[in-house]
C-alpha cells in the first residue's frame, strides 16, 4: 500500500478519505481528478469520485456515510449514483457500468485507486463532455510525467468505452481539444496559456494519426511532424458541451468568458 502525497488533498478531502475507504462497496475505485492527483501530486484535488462496477444499494450506503459524519446528499439514485458532502468534502459514488478497467488499481491509505490507462481515457471522455479547463491540464500532465500520450489514450478511450475505429465521439474528442471558448477560468490553474498552447500545438499530429487509428492494437501510431489542418469544428464542440450544461441546468462559461465568439444562445457569433 502506498501512502497519499503530502499536500495533495485539502483538510476536508483529507479528513474524508478514510471514511470514505470504510465504506467502499465491493470493487469500488477512486477515479477523476484526486485519483490523477494522488498519482501524480501535480495538483490539489478537492473532489473523492468513486467508481463502482456494479450497480449497488445507495441507501444503505448513504445510511453507512451519515454514521461516518455529517452528510448533506444532493443526488441520488436508487442503484446507480449517491451524491453528497461529507464532512465538507464532495463525494460521489457512481456505477460505472460495462467500463472494463485497463489498468489494475493500486492502493493508497487504503483506497483502490485507477490506473493512468483508465484516468487518461475518462479525461479524454469529459473533455468532450464538459470541458473544464483542469481536465485540460490533467490530460498535458500525464502525457508530459508518464509518456502516456493522447494519441494512446484515444486507443484507451476506444477500448474503456468500446466504441469503433471511427466512431463519432473520438472525432468530438479531438475537437474539443482546441475548444477553449466555452472553458472558464480555474483559480486552481494558474497556466492557462500554457496549457492552451500545449493542445494547439499537439492538435495537428492527433488529428493525422486519428486518421491511420488502428483499433485492433488498442492504440494509434505515436504522433509525427504534420502540417497543420484546419481545426474546423472546434467551436462546434465547445457549442455542444454548452448546450449539455443547459441541458443539466448549470451555468454556460460562454456568458462568462470576455470575448467568446458565441452569445448565450449558443447558435450564432454575435459576442
């Protein structure tokens, strides 16, 4: 077992964490952004996401979490997912269904935590769904501390969430990785140009070895010196990751970014 990094996890998380290990339902992992920060200490992360393989009894598990402390619940489903915060801490429990793990968890203080494989391949997925800038810098820190490149963690994205060589969702993938305008500010990531232009200037090799992907390998070919492509639909991505927060009645960045090429309308370029 291997001990969490110093300075990785802020009090409430902290104090958390071991609660949350006392009541693990079976096969349960730590994934997101702590569980990337826990490997990498590159970060703080705030958040304890869990994984679960099966669907599982959230009210007997809500019941074990307001016996650990003090539990306020904002969502929850009968067999599938418990949102809630513990003792200040934001905790999820989610069941991760037909998601086959790449990589096996190793332990630290006691929690199961993903593997890179399969955190790359979940950042890779939410980066297309919903585009928050430290998703961006999660994805620029593994590919630049553990060589696991974004061209792999398409081939990971394809097999975690067995979609076909060319199926739609990479392309939105691949999109979405030069879609800044719908990407709000994050205290927490103080490089943001940095990280904008790590994508921008990666962008052209992911999309030509996009084009030779080669699923039956699990992976595409490592990137190589291309001219640049038009970025085309990016603004299409940062549009439907929009739409899919008002969807989900939650606040859209392009209202919130000075100078994005959309209004809040999400149709036209009138900002």
């Amino acid at each position: 077992m291997r001990d969490v990094p110093d300075g990785v996890l802020p009090q409430a998380a902290a104090h958390a964490w071991p609660k949350v290990v006392a009541v693990l339902p079976p096969g349960a992992y730590l994934v997101g952004g702590t569980a990337l920060a826990v490997r990498l200490a590159h970060r703080q992360s705030r958040d304890l996401d869990v994984f679960v393989p099966a669907r599982f009894d959230t009210d007997r598990l809500r019941q074990a979490l307001e016996r650990a402390g003090v539990l306020v619940v904002t969502q929850q489903d009968a067999d599938s997912t418990l949102n809630a915060v513990l003792d200040g801490a934001g905790v999820q429990f989610l069941a991760a269904l037909g998601q086959p793990n790449l990589d096996a968890s190793d332990v630290f203080d006691g929690m199961p935590v993903a593997g890179i494989r399969d955190l790359l391949a979940a950042k890779l997925k939410v980066i297309g769904d919903r585009g928050e800038l430290r998703d961006y810098h999660d994805v620029m820190a593994i590919e630049q501390r553990t060589g696991h490149t974004i061209e792999l963690g398409l081939g990971y994205y394809a097999e975690r969430y067995a979609v076909g060589a060319h199926h739609t969702s990479l392309t939105h993938v691949v999109r979405a990785m030069v879609a800044f305008d719908d990407v709000a500010d994050d205290p927490a990531i103080r490089d943001r140009a940095d990280v904008e232009r790590f994508f921008r200037g990666r962008h052209p090799a992911v999309v030509a070895s996009l084009a030779s992907f080669d699923l039956t390998h699990g992976r595409l070919p490592p990137p190589a010196p291309v001219q640049d492509p038009p970025v085309g639909d990016a603004a299409t991505s940062s549009q439907s990751r929009c739409a899919a927060r008002t969807r989900a009645g939650r606040k859209c960045s392009f209202q919130a970014r000075a100078g994005s090429r959309f209004c809040g309308k999400h149709d036209r370029r009138t900002c």
